[in-house]
C-alpha cells in the first residue's frame, strides 16, 4: 500500500519500505527491459550456450538476446565461459551475485500464480519482439 502523502515513502500491510535505493532502480532498469528477467530465470538452471538459451526463449531475436546477454554481463549478473577440454565451446552462466535472485524469482513466481486471470489469457505475449 502506498502512502501518497510522503513522496518516496511506502508501507505494506506489516512493515515500512524505505524508498529505493540507487541500486535498487538500476537493477529495476536492466530487468524492466523485455527478456531479461526471462533470460536469468532461464540461466538459474544452470550454465546454457547461447543457442541453447535463444531456443528457450521463442520470439527473441538473437541481435536482442546478444544485447540483453551483454548488458547482464557489463552489471556481472551472468558471465561467459569457456568450456574445456578444447575451450572452442562457450556458455553463459549466471555469477555468486545472479544466483542470489533466486529467491525473487522463487517470490515472483509465487506471486504470478496468485495473480489477475489476465496474466494468463495472453495480454502479454512473449512470442512478440518489439526489441
């Protein structure tokens, strides 16, 4: 619930929510931009190749899938890897710091599945890339 009386300042039903910090709105701004929280929850699973993860995310284009793989690795959410013995092999994987989400994904899928029916009745549809 939002106090609007005191701009910055919210409270939930049981506990007082500082306003967010810096941090907070940068890592609010990288997942805001389309396929990449669905490209770490993927990564959660473990270590994939680049082909590996644009099959499981039907509707991306690969120049986007690049771009968000890129801007998750500049933060350090994820990394590249090469794999040996030949090392021609790379995959991405997420670092210590992208597997501490886990426990927001775990609460946002929680969330999700308690949610508006219009979640499920493709009002938003990953199949459509707008970029």
């Amino acid at each position: 619930m939002y106090n609007l009386g005191t701009p910055l300042e919210y409270e939930t039903a049981s506990t007082p929510l500082a306003a967010p910090t810096r941090a907070e709105i940068a890592l609010l701004d990288i997942f805001a931009r389309r396929w990449t929280m669905l490209a770490v929850r993927i990564l959660l699973a473990g270590p994939l190749r680049f082909g590996g993860l644009f099959d499981q995310l039907p509707g991306i284009s690969r120049n986007v899938l690049t771009q968000r793989l890129l801007e998750l690795q500049s933060v350090g959410m994820i990394r590249k890897r090469r794999v040996p013995p030949s090392g021609r092999v790379q995959v991405y994987e997420l670092t210590e710091w992208g597997h501490r989400g886990v426990a927001m994904f775990q609460a946002l899928a929680g969330w999700a599945d308690r949610g508006d029916a219009a979640l499920t009745e493709g009002v938003v549809s990953p199949q459509h890339d707008p970029g």
